[in-house]
C-alpha cells in the first residue's frame, strides 16, 4: 500500500523519485525548510517579522486561514521582496497539504526534520570510520544508531487515527468528515 503523504524539502530528486514508485502519495513541503529558504531572501533585520508571518500560515487552525495569511504575505512583501513571495507560493499546494489530514498529525507532517536528525547521526558516525567497514558491519552499525536514536523519539500523536487515513476517511481542516457529519447531527 503506498503511503497517504510524504514529507520533504526541494530535493527533486526525492519527489521525482516518489511520483515513480507512488504516484499517488501527496506532496508536503517541510515548513522549517520552506521556513530558511523564504529568509534566505531579506535582509537579517527582517527575520523576527518574517518568522512571525510565516508562523501565521503554518499555524493556522483552518486552509481557508492560511490561504488568507498567505495572500497577506504576498500583498506585504510581494512588491520589494517578490523572490520571497515565489518562493514561497510556488509550493501553496503541498505546504498546506497537511490540512487534509487529523489535526493530530499536523506536527508530524509540517517538517521531516526529525527524520534527518536521526539520518544525520548516522551520517557523522559513517563518514568517521569511512573505510573501516566492510559492508555487513556498516550495515550493523547504521541499524544500531537508528535503534539507539530510536529511544528518545516521540510517538505519534493521534494514532488512532491512521486507520481512518488508510481507509480513505477525508479530513478537512484536521476534521474527519465523519466526526463533522456526527457533530452536526
């Protein structure tokens, strides 16, 4: 079963590489990435502001808010800073991806950086005892630190919810239609 929506930076490569094996898993930028890259483009004086307008849209309790904080971005910075402003808005679709998901999992699926703190631990172990391994310790050592690294990880909020998202329950604003439908009952 492919997965529902992954979550990553600009890397091409990942997403081409995805559209090819499951071409139908949704796209959902990594907002901490989306984050640096949108900053890259002002001046360091601006980052607070920035930072502030951006959470604006990522922590929006609705789509339908973080379209409007996205529009307010463009209309702020579009005119003096608009290669901010494209960075930003040429991936509105899978930045707010998450919107279609349990509000519960919002955390989990708005950044993939604690996917790359582990690949980035055994990235340092690796490249210090590069040629010391043959390919069969190599592996053990990797399995060990991801094992290890493995203890500190936090667990998934809303949990019960992932049968919902494997039978094809729709979400909208965090929302399953079923509980919108119940409630409104």
């Amino acid at each position: 079963m492919p997965p529902e929506i992954a979550v990553g930076d600009g890397a091409m490569g990942f997403w081409k590489a995805l559209d090819e094996v499951f071409p139908g898993t949704r796209h959902q930028r990594c907002w901490v990435h989306k984050t640096t890259n949108v900053l890259n483009k002002f001046p360091k004086s601006m980052h607070p502001a920035v930072k502030t307008d951006l959470r604006e849209i990522w922590q929006a309790e609705t789509r339908a808010t973080a379209e409007a904080a996205m529009d307010t971005f463009t209309e702020k910075y579009g005119t003096k800073y608009d290669k901010a402003v494209i960075c930003l808005t040429k991936d509105r679709e899978a930045l707010l991806a998450f919107f279609d998901f349990p509000a519960d999992h919002w955390d989990h699926l708005r950044t993939g950086n604690p996917i790359e703190s582990v690949f980035a631990t055994v990235r340092h172990r690796t490249v210090r005892t590069k040629g010391a391994l043959s390919q069969k310790t190599a592996m053990l050592m990797v399995f060990k630190l991801v094992q290890a690294t493995a203890k500190t990880w936090r667990r998934l909020k809303g949990a019960n919810r992932v049968p919902q998202v494997i039978e094809g329950v729709t979400f909208t604003d965090g929302v399953a239609a079923r509980d919108t439908e119940t409630r409104a009952a």
